[in-house]
C-alpha cells in the first residue's frame, strides 16, 4: 500500500490559529471567549480572597498588638 498525499491533509489534527498581521481582529471561537471570562472571573475571587486574607491577617496582627 502506498501512501498519498491525502494521507496527511490535516484531517483529525488540532488547529490553533493565531493572529497574524493580516489578522489581528481574529479572536477566537465562543469557546475561547467563555475560557478567557473564566478565567478573569477566578482571577478576580483568587484576588479578592487573598485580600481579604490580608486584611483579615492585619487586624488579627493589630488586635495582638494592642493586648500586648
């Protein structure tokens, strides 16, 4: 059996396309966009979270202090 060049047509194979110049506006599928918005949104709660640790951190360290 011999091979042929439909045997590596890109069928099956993942394609990832990027922005090019000619293409800067390109961004991507719905899927992209819902992965790009979570992703914010855990940004976002591992910020506030670890400001809120923070914070909390401080005024245990303040109330220490002040019954020192």
């Amino acid at each position: 059996m011999s091979s042929s060049g439909s045997d590596n047509d890109g069928q099956g194979m993942i394609v990832n396309p990027r922005p090019t110049a000619e293409n800067q506006d390109w961004d991507g599928d719905e899927a992209d966009r819902a992965d790009r918005l979570r992703f914010e949104e855990e940004q976002a709660m591992i910020r506030e979270q670890s400001e809120a640790r923070a914070a909390a951190k401080a005024a245990a360290e303040a109330h220490k202090e002040a019954h020192a």
